[in-house]
C-alpha cells in the first residue's frame, strides 16, 4: 500500500504538469488507459473469470464515480498546490463515515461524529475561506473526495458478491468509455518527446499503483494498510518543494495533521465495531 501510494504520488504529480499542456479530461483518460492496459494483461493471464459480476449496474456506478472523482482532481491541482489537493482528499474516510451513517444505517456514535468534525475543522484550516490564498478549485478537490467516499461505499457494498479484480476490470473499462465520449473535442496529440514519456510513465505508475492496492488487500485486511494512504503527503510535499518550488506552511500541517488523526480515529472506532 506504501508503494501504491508512492507511485500515486508521481502520478499527481506528472498530471499536474501536464495540465499545462493538456485538457483535464484527456490527462485522465490517458491516466485510466494504463490500468485498463494492466486489467487487459491480467484477464490474459488469469481469464475472462475477472468480468463476471452479480452487480454489473453498481460496477458501473462506480466506474463513473472513480471517473468523476479522478477528473475533478485534475481540473483542481491545475489551480492550487498538489500538496493542498492532496490533504484535502484525507478527508474521504470521514465522508465514508457519513454516508456509511445516512445511508446504510450504519450506527456511528459520539466520538466518530466528534472525529468527523475535528476532520472537517482541519480541511477548513488549510483551505482558509475568506483569505487570500482561497482558491474555488478547493471546491473540486472537495467534492473529488466526496465521490471518492462514494466509490468506496459501493465498493464495500460489492465486495460481498465481487471479486476485487472484478471491481477493479470494470472500473477501468467503464471510466475508460465515459471519458473516450469527451476526447474528440479535447484531445491534443503528444508531440515533443518529453510529453509522450511524461504521459507513458504516468499511465503506467497509475496502473501499478492500482494493481499494489489490490495486492495489498489480498494479503491483508483493508482496515490494518488504510492507514498508509497517508504517507502520498510525504511525497506530494518533496515534490511540491523539489518540482514546484511550494513549501507548505505551519497552518497546512496543523489542518493535515488534524485530518490524519480523525481519519485514523474513525478507521480504529470502525474496526473496534
């Protein structure tokens, strides 16, 4: 999960300079074309076994929301620091805990809800509302992790009756379709050899990142490697500083800490329950 989290890392990174380059919607699908190259790979070595689901409909529900989510990303960090982007999506455990409470009824006491709050008190500390450094792209980046919640939500709800691989073949291949509609007015052909490479390394650390995750949660419970999502904010940081020259400050540290914390506290409670 470490390693998955490193190669995301320069997956962000890659796409947020690419965005001076290219349309947000054409970085994605480029990005989702490495890990449906990968899920092609491994329905050749396993079989077709991986596209059989007993809920192809919410499969595809959450294709879209991986695609929405990963694209309003995109259009996000073109705006405002990766680092920033980064700490703000921490805060999709906290809306699994919400949707987990209203929607599947699940029960949630004081303390998640009083974690939930400290969350949501950190991502208002990095975004500062009001201040100059407030940008509207912290709307996108909010509502990429609303949707990352949601995927998550339905994956929890599938893996009852799917595979993994089955939900990760069908995502690929959904969001892959979705945002192919979108390409003919966006797309820009990669012609110097910087972009190609850029783009290349990009769709494939994405796919390798995604297929880590998966190998993580077949050899280990979701709940003892979720923590080390958090460690993507090490590498968004060096490269932030190394890449562009952003160092965060005091406040960005006491939000993303603040985020951490409830994030790891609701995951522990879950647990527990």
């Amino acid at each position: 999960m470490a390693s998955a989290m490193f190669c995301f890392a320069i997956v962000d990174t890659l796409a947020k300079l690419l965005t001076d380059s290219f349309h947000p919607l054409q970085i994605v699908w480029m990005r989702q074309l490495g890990l449906g190259v990968g899920v092609v790979v491994y329905l050749i070595v396993r079989g077709p076994g991986a596209l059989k689901s007993a809920k192809p409909y919410w499969q595809i529900v959450r294709g879209a929301a991986a695609a929405l989510s990963a694209t309003l990303f995109i259009f996000g960090i073109a705006h405002i620091a990766l680092t920033d982007a980064t700490a703000i999506t921490f805060v999709a455990p906290l809306f699994v805990t919400i949707l987990g409470a209203t929607v599947l009824r699940e029960p949630v006491g004081i303390r998640r809800w009083s974690a939930v709050f400290v969350g949501f008190l950190g991502t208002i500390i990095i975004v500062r509302p009001g201040f100059e450094s407030f940008h509207p792209a912290y709307f996108l980046i909010f509502t990429a992790a609303f949707l990352f919640a949601v995927r998550q939500v339905v994956s929890r709800h599938l893996s009852t009756v799917d595979k993994t691989a089955t939900t990760v073949a069908y995502t690929a291949f959904a969001s892959i379709l979705m945002l192919g509609v979108f390409q003919p007015a966006v797309w820009i052909t990669p012609e110097t050899g910087i972009h190609i490479a850029m783009i290349v390394a990009m769709a494939a650390l994405g796919g390798a990142g995604e297929f880590l995750v998966i190998k993580s949660l077949e050899i280990a419970t979701s709940v003892s490697v979720a923590p080390m999502h958090y460690t993507i904010i090490i590498w968004t940081s060096l490269y932030g500083y190394l890449i562009f020259d952003k160092i965060p400050d005091t406040l960005f540290w006491v939000g993303t800490i603040l985020i951490i914390m409830s994030g790891l506290y609701v995951l522990a409670r879950g647990n527990k329950k």
